[in-house]
C-alpha cells in the first residue's frame, strides 16, 4: 500500500476550538465546499424531524445564513457538485424509509430541480467523482454501487462491494489511482477502490476497537507538502455517546494512529477541509439522550492560525474548560494534544454521504 515517505509534523499548540454556530441541530446532513462557501443540506433535528431545510457557512466571515429548502426532507443522504453551478443531492430517508431521489441544487438561482433516480434506495451512502465524467454511489445497506454518467444523467451498475456496508458509508480519494471506502455500524474493516480496474480489495483495519458510525475521513492540509495522512472524526461509543477521539491514516505505512482530540464528542458529525489550514467539524450527536448538536468546532494546523484562533494566551486546558462549561454537555479527557499535518492534491474529491 506505501506510497513515499510520510511527512509528520507534531505542533504542541494545535486543538480543536469552537466554531459558529449552525441555523440548525443537524445530525448525519451532508456537505460541499464551493468557492469558499460551506453548503449544508439536510439531516435531522433534536427532535428526531428529518430536515429539508439547508444552510450555508461563508468560509471569510465565518457566519450561517439559512439557504432554500429542498424538494425532500433528507436525513444520511449525499451531496457532490456536478459542476461548478450545480451539487447534486443523493438519497438518504424520507422520514422512515431510505430514497432512490435524487434533487440538484443550482448555486446560482439557490433552486432545488428534481435529478435522475437511482436503481437502489440508498441512505447512509457515499458519493465520488470517477475520472471518466461519472460519479459512484456506493453503499446503504448492500454491497451493491451504482455510476452515474454526467452526461446523460442516468445511473447504471456499478462493481460490487466485498462486503455489505451499512449505516454511514464513507470514501475519500488517496491518491489519483485509489479511493479508500470506510464506515458502517461496528464495522472496522475497509476497502481499497481500484480506479483503473474497478474493483475492490480489503484495506487496513481502522482499529477503533467500539467505535461505531465514524463520521468522515478528510485530508490534513499543510499547502507545501505532499499528501500522506487523513484524518478520521466521529463515532459512537457501546453507550451510545460521542467519541471525542479521532484516529489518523498514515498513506506510508497504511495503519491508524491516535490523532487529536475534538471539544465535543460526535457521531454521525460530518467534516470538512474549507482552506489551506482548516477544518471544521459540524453537528452530529453528542449522547443517545441529548440529540442532534448546532455547534462546529474547528482545528487550525499552522502554530499562527492556532494562535490566533484561540486568542487569549491561556493554557489550552482553559479553552477546553470555558467550552465544556458553555455546551453543559459531555465529559471530555484532557491531555496532550497533536496534530500530525499534510496537504493533499486530491481533497476536492472528496465528499460524504
């Protein structure tokens, strides 16, 4: 599996710090980042009320405005742009049943239009950009993946899985030849698409021993150095509460390592690379009985940003303490806290169901 020498870089004042605030309790939406704007469709409420509504994050002000609402309300569902005007919203539950809808999202009007519909009710599933104008959906509850052509926007099947993947299916891009699929209800194995042939063949175990639902794999981003780690967020414990753990993937040696720990802990959170040095972190469930979270966290890799981020010149222990004290919510381990960094060249492939 190596791919070249790994580049770590371990920075002592990096963490995890709170983000804005969402418009919405959002639990398992999905998200595209567009020309420093952060599109959030969908997911659930506190209420358990699966959302139509949508919102957007101006990556320089950093502030939510609520966006239009969609055709259907979609809970687990995906989201990838089709091109630079349209994002393209894939299945998830309608209420109690997964969807084989699909709806476009056209950036320029802020309208929703109705998409092709898929061969499988698909919820929990992925979605990624192949290199011959097509995109794969995969997962759900099957080992069953379906393409969609571009150009003719009709979905046809695709290879099949080497084992079914259900509940929150995940793909990112490694490299410009591989994607690695990952994710599902106590499932720690993974799979490595081949993107010439097609086909899928057993990746490494993401060692996460009780860790449920774990929500998306991103990029670590440092701008000058090559791609060689990702960063995994998100899960559920046996007691049904968020992880505050996350884990990252080293491409060199194909292995999990402990990575830093988030503020909150989240399941079914998503997460996204929105510049060069940041990360942010949105929503998802912080315990089984308090529901579905607003709040954002975001982690800043470049000593400065950090610095500045954090503002006050306190311990970090202080920054974690003032924002469990405002949340009232989950217990949290203090430490150590590290970073390990990379860029990555294949980022803006990457997306979550």
């Amino acid at each position: 599996f190596g791919l070249g020498v790994a580049v770590s870089y371990w920075i002592d004042d990096v963490l995890f710090t709170p983000g804005p605030e969402m418009s919405f309790d959002r639990n398992e939406c999905a998200t595209v980042l567009h020309q420093g704007f952060l599109y959030v469709f969908g997911g659930y409420d506190s209420d358990a009320r699966t959302l139509a509504d949508t919102e957007i994050l101006d990556v320089d002000a950093m502030k939510f405005t609520e966006g239009p609402t969609m055709l259907f309300c979609r809970s687990a569902c995906a989201a990838i742009q089709l091109n630079d005007t349209q994002i393209l919203i894939i299945g998830g539950h309608h209420g109690q049943c997964g969807g084989d809808t699909t709806e476009i999202f056209d950036i320029e009007t802020m309208s929703f239009s109705l998409g092709p519909s898929m061969q499988f009710k698909r919820s929990s599933c992925a979605a990624i950009k192949l290199p011959t104008r097509q995109i794969l959906v995969l997962g759900g509850t099957e080992r069953t993946t379906e393409i969609l052509d571009i150009d003719s926007m009709t979905f046809g099947p695709g290879p099949t899985m080497s084992s079914p993947k259900s509940h929150h299916d995940n793909i990112v891009r490694l490299d410009t030849s591989r994607c690695l699929v990952f994710g599902g209800y106590n499932d720690d194995t993974t799979e490595i698409l081949d993107l010439s042939s097609l086909t899928f063949s057993p990746g490494p175990n993401m060692c996460s021993s009780g860790r449920h639902y774990p929500a998306k794999m991103v990029p670590l981003p440092v701008p000058e150095v090559r791609s060689s780690q990702f960063l995994l967020v998100g899960g559920q414990d046996e007691l049904k509460d968020g992880i505050v753990t996350t884990k990252v993937l080293d491409l060199d040696t194909m292995k999990f390592q402990q990575g830093p720990e988030m503020l909150t802990g989240r399941s079914m959170c998503t997460v996204n690379k929105i510049d060069a040095n940041r990360i942010i972190v949105l929503g998802g469930s912080c315990s089984y009985e308090y529901g579905a979270l607003s709040s954002t966290e975001i982690i800043t890799l470049d000593k400065e940003g950090a610095a500045k981020q954090r503002g006050d010149g306190k311990p970090l222990s202080h920054a974690m303490s003032v924002y469990n004290e405002k949340m009232g919510i989950c217990n949290h381990t203090e430490g150590s806290y590290y970073a390990v960094t990379v860029g990555s060249p294949y980022d803006h492939d990457f997306f979550r169901s």
